[in-house]
C-alpha cells in the first residue's frame, strides 16, 4: 500500500455522510453512502476529532505526539498510514490551503 503524501499546505478534513458513535472508549462508525461499518479505535477516533475541522498533517501530529508522549516521527508515519485508509475508502478529503 502506497502512503498518501500530504504537503505542508493541505488541510485535512472529514467527509459528509457518516455516522460516528462511542463504544467502549473506541469510535465507530457507519458511512451512509458505503454502508460499511469502521472501528476506528480509540487513537484512530482521536484523529477523526481533530479532523473535524480542517486540519494539517503537522497539527495532527503535533497534538498526538504531546497527548500520547510519542515521538514525532513515528506518530507522521503511523498518522499518514491511518489517512491512507481513511483517503482509500473515501472518508476524508484534502485540499489545498488558500
């Protein structure tokens, strides 16, 4: 699986259609226009809140890497595998920053 390369000036950002709920501390959730079910987990679910509103990939990290004491470059690399996921099933879109 190729990574999705991300540049400093793109956002991240949720798509529409989806139903998200808590379970056990771990988000789920139901893409309406797939019908596929998705456990995101909990540091997955974690991600899908700061993307609630547009972000980049370094705000990301920068708030996990403080909230799990992790380190920055191996929070990108886990990170940038988890929006591949996210891009291949169409649940997030990036775009460029004005």
């Amino acid at each position: 699986m190729s990574i999705l390369q991300i540049a400093s000036n793109q956002r991240i950002a949720q798509n529409e259609g989806n139903l998200v709920s808590n379970m056990d501390g771990e988000k789920v959730m139901l893409s309406i226009k797939s019908g596929k079910y998705y456990n995101l987990g909990s540091t997955g679910g974690r991600i899908w809140e700061l993307i609630e509103t547009p972000a980049t990939l370094q705000q990301i990290v920068e708030t996990l890497s403080a909230e799990y004491e992790i380190e920055a470059s191996v929070c990108e690399e886990q990170v940038r595998t988890f929006l591949t996921s996210l891009s291949k099933e169409g649940l997030i879109q990036i775009r460029e920053e004005l």
